[in-house]
C-alpha cells in the first residue's frame, strides 16, 4: 500500500510539472502574439520566466540541478577584498596558535594534577573515616539505642498494635 502511494506521489509530481511547464509556454506564446500586436507595451514576467527557464535548462524546479557539478564561485577581483581575505586568513592563523597554547597548557596543568592526586582505595578510605569518626554509644542518655534492626521492629509492631489501614482516617497519624 505504501509503495503504491509512493508511486502515485511520484506520477503526479511529474505530471504536475509537465503541465507547469506547459502552461509556462502558453503564457509565453501569448505574450510573444501580444508583442508582436502592440510593440510599446511589452509585460515583463514572461520574458522573465522565460530566462529562467533558459538558465536553470527547463528545470522545472527553481534550484539548479542536483545531478550537476556545482559552479565555482567567481575569483575577488578588487584588491581591498584581497586584503581584507589576508587579514582574515592572518586572525585565523593567529587563532589556531592561541588554540595550541590553550590546549598544551591545560593538558599540563591536567599532568600536574594527576602528579598531585594519589590513588585512593575505598578501603583505605574507610578506614580512614573509622579513625575519623567516634564510636557510638551503647546506649544513648535516654536509654535507647535506635539502630536499622529496631526501628524496622518498630515499624513491624506499629502495623500490627495500630488500626487497619481500611480503618485509618486520613487525620490518623502515629
């Protein structure tokens, strides 16, 4: 089905572009009659469009054609444009200099980083947070030590002494 689409894009593309073209030369067998009746008026369009169509081949599309090798641009002829292409091409030279400075000084500044940064273990991390740090109490001054183990039971015994969550009004907290 999609290839039948495609296809039928495709015809009535080029149809679509023969009949433009068609009607282009009508338009322009017109003009020409009508010139010819009445030589002091002469419209321009048609003369323009016939110019495009004699630059861009009877391409019916308003590009040039994709299938053909670009044209060169044409050369600077003036001498201030030759100057000023100078100096641009001298600001870029100096730019890509100032470029590979930046870039040499800043992979050594990253050496020197490196130099300066010793590799770490994680275990010799954590053992140094373990002298760092105090050890914890037994018991706290209150008399309850809340450790990972407790609260979870706390949590666990709050479930089961508390209301059903069927029950619970949405003021009820704990």
């Amino acid at each position: 089905m999609e290839q039948l689409l495609l296809v039928l894009f495709l015809v009535f593309s080029v149809v679509s572009a023969l009949l433009e073209r068609r009607k282009r030369r009508l338009q322009l067998e017109e003009a020409q009659q009508r010139q010819a009746k009445s030589p002091t008026s002469a419209p321009q369009t048609p003369v323009d469009e016939e110019e495009e169509d004699a630059r861009w081949g009877d391409w019916p599309f308003p590009a040039a054609d994709p299938f053909e090798p670009a044209e060169a641009p044409a050369p600077v002829a003036t001498v201030a444009a030759q100057a000023q292409v100078r100096q641009l091409e001298a600001l870029a030279h100096s730019a890509e200099l100032k470029a590979v400075g930046q870039r040499a000084e800043a992979q050594a500044r990253q050496r020197q980083a490196r130099a300066l940064q010793s590799p770490r273990s994680v275990s010799d991390l954590l053992r140094q947070h373990q002298r760092q740090s105090r050890p914890l109490p037994k018991r706290a001054p209150d008399g309850y030590r809340l450790t990972p183990e407790s609260a979870r039971n706390a949590m666990v015994y709050a479930e089961l002494l508390g209301p059903c969550k069927a029950e619970r009004e949405e003021e009820w907290r704990w």
